[in-house]
C-alpha cells in the first residue's frame, strides 16, 4: 500500500471527528505585541485597519508564542485569532474569516491536512499556508494535494515564514484585481 494513502486514509477518519468537535470550540487571542522598534525596511506602515489578517494554527504553545510575535512585529500584519487544533480553528475561522491561514500539519489531536481540504471546500479563495518541521518535501506535496496555497518549513526561520506570507496574500491580491 501507498504510504500517502495510509496517511490519508487515517486522516479522512481524524475529519470525521472533528466536525463532533466543532459545537464547542474555544478560540484564543493573542495578547499584545511587546513593544518593538520597527524595522522601517522591512514593510511601509499602514493604518490598524488595514494590516492583513493571519489566523494561527499550531498545537505547541512556544511555536505558537514565536509565530505570533514574529508576526506582530510586522507593520502591515496581525494575527486576529489562533487555535491548538483543526476543530477549534474552523469555527473561528468560518466566522472571521481571516486574510489568510497558518497552519501546522501535525496537530496533537487533529490533522492541518484535514484543515486544509475543508477550508478549501468552504472558503476557496482563502489562502493557505502550511508548515511543519518534519519530513518537509513529502509533507509539502500532501499539503498542496490538499490544497494548501504556500509552505514554508519551520527550520527556515521568521524571515522566511513572513516573506512566504507576503508572497502568497499579493498571489491572492493579483488574483483579484484580475
């Protein structure tokens, strides 16, 4: 058997699960960004707003903690909610909508594979960015096979995770001024 398969497979059932979930979920918000001295080359300052709108979904509270600072520090971006699982995130996310989504793949109780193809079914033109630490070219195809609009690798650092950002919210803005 196809070891994707196998993976999907065991996922289609963690999907199923999460829908009996979704009556009760709780979402956090971020606290308040600590404050930073801004690095005026990075991204021009824009108006509260209109900073773009990321919703975070990443189960270990320290990559969480990271992820969202790194992100406040930018002018232009914010994170407007986060969530450790796919059950807790699609509630939320179906009632924001964000601009964009993040999202780990491996989850503790939950699959961002599952995540994704659901949020794509919902929201089509959502962006998607997806990430993980682990097996990164197998995970990064099953992730745009699910739909997944961008990916970035977790060891690549916040650099990297913000320009993947930027490039996929500007793939998304081409797409609607077309």
């Amino acid at each position: 058997m196809n070891p994707d398969e196998t993976i999907l497979d065991r996922n289609d059932r963690q999907f199923a699960k999460i829908f009996q979930k979704l009556a009760s979920f709780h979402v956090q918000f971020p606290k308040a960004p600590p404050a930073t001295v801004r690095d005026p080359a990075r991204a021009p300052d824009k108006p509260q707003g209109l900073k773009k709108r990321i919703f975070l979904v990443e189960d270990h509270s320290l990559m969480r903690r990271s992820i969202v600072e790194a992100v406040e520090r930018e002018p232009d971006l914010t994170v407007c909610g986060q969530a450790e699982d796919a059950a807790t995130a699609l509630g939320a996310i179906l009632s924001l909508p964000p601009d964009i989504v993040l999202t780990d793949i491996r989850l503790k109780s939950s699959s961002g594979l599952d995540l994704i193809k659901f949020l794509r079914a919902r929201l089509p033109v959502l962006p998607i960015v997806a990430t993980t630490m682990f097996d990164v070219r197998h995970i990064e195809r099953l992730a745009r096979a699910a739909g997944a609009t961008g990916f970035v690798s977790k060891g690549d650092g916040p650099d990297t995770l913000i320009a993947v950002i930027r490039d996929v919210l500007k793939i998304r803005e081409r797409d609607d001024n077309s």
